[in-house]
C-alpha cells in the first residue's frame, strides 16, 4: 500500500470511447503527476500539478485532459485515443521538492 | 533527449552474488539521484537515494554510487536475493524540477 489509488487497474476501449482514469492519494502530499509508461522505454512525464495548478505539460496531444479538483485528486480525460496510446498509465504524488515520488499501481490501457 | 540512460535492459545474478546495476546522464545539473524497483502490476516503489553532495549512500543490502565527473550512477545490492528480481528505475532531477528516468534494467535473482 502506496496510499496512492488508482482506478481502474485495467482499461480496454475503443478509439471513440471517452474515458476516465483515476487517482487519489492520502499522504497529504501536493504534487501530483501523470506518467505513461510504454514497453521498454523511460516512464514519460506528462503532466504536474502543484496545489491543484498545472505547472507542466509535456507535448501531450489534446486527446489526453488531466483535471484536478484538489490535492487529493487527479483525473485524466480520455477522448478519441489512438492504438499507439495503449501503455501503463501511472499516477503519483510527492510532498517536499527532493522527496521520492509514489507511486500507484497504475492503469493498463489498451485501445482497440 | 533521453537525460538518464540505463544502457543494460536485464541482469541475471547467482542468489547471495552482488548485483550491480549502472545508470549514465547527460545533464551534469542533476543534483539528486533515485533508484525505485518495480514488481509486475505493482508501480514503482522508491528505494534509495543519494544527493550530489555525496558519492555514496547505503541502505541495508542497498548501496548507491554517485560518479559526478563520469555522469555515472550504480546500485549494488549485496547479498542479492531471489526476491530482489524486479525492474530497477534509476531517475535523476535539477533544482527541484521533476524527475527524469531510465528505461528500467531488469534484474533476475537466480536461486
């Protein structure tokens, strides 16, 4: 147990589908982050709220739509995905700057 | 531009050996260094870390080595065991900007 949740663990959708991952954390922490992690590659930043602000998105084509309601929470909006998009999709969160990220358990997404 | 490279994707090591697992980087910026170890359908778990101001940190059966001048980080796990078999992440970041990592090496602990 991380105390970061992410929902659901496995994802399978159609390139029209709209969908939601989930994220939330309990560690009081106020940084949260979206990374994708495709097969024998880095995991890939794509997105960093700090106090519920967005301060970073890497080039994610519009397709992807994080949203965070507050510093326990974090969603990311999937709409019209593409095949090349089906990866492990993780969540985390961090307290202090130069404290360690944790992470959830990630989402398994694939598009059919 | 891939900063943190971790240039050997899998490592098999005899139960009770040392396994030692390397990461290179190319931004000489970089001032605090991780390692996470990450089991199937689990997400990465931070595991140690070390500071610029250091060269070493050792945790257990855990050590990390920093090499500032050779951009030149490694993770020594002595004696290994069959439950060590993972994915090990290493991942560095800059003045308190977020993280950047390696594609992962992973280890199988022979018993």
């Amino acid at each position: 147990e991380t105390g970061v949740t992410q929902t659901p663990r496995h994802l399978v959708m159609g390139m029209t589908n709209k969908k939601s991952l989930k994220c939330e954390q309990h560690l009081g922490h106020n940084a949260m982050y979206w990374y994708k992690q495709s097969a024998k590659k880095p995991l890939e930043l794509m997105f960093v709220y700090n106090f519920k602000e967005q301060t970073e998105n890497n080039s994610v084509p519009s397709r992807f739509s994080p949203e965070c309601p507050n510093s326990s929470h974090l969603f990311l909006h999937l709409h019209t995905l593409q095949p090349e998009d089906s990866a492990l999709y993780l969540c985390a969160s961090r307290g202090q700057p130069n404290q360690p990220q944790h992470f959830g358990d990630g989402t398994r997404l694939s598009i059919l | 531009d891939q900063q943190v490279k971790q240039n050997s994707p899998s490592l098999s090591v005899q139960e009770g050996r040392i396994s030692i697992l390397n990461c290179d980087y190319t931004n000489s910026m970089f001032d605090y260094f991780l390692w996470y170890k990450k089991y199937p359908a689990e997400g990465p778990t931070f595991l140690i870390s070390i500071s610029s101001i250091k060269d070493k940190n050792e945790d257990g059966r855990f050590t990390v080595f920093l090499n500032k001048s050779a951009k030149h980080l490694s993770l020594h796990i002595v004696p290994s065991q069959p439950g060590d078999s993972a994915v090990y992440f290493c991942a560095a970041s800059e003045d308190n900007n977020d993280m950047r990592f390696g594609a992962g090496t992973r280890l199988t602990v022979k018993p």
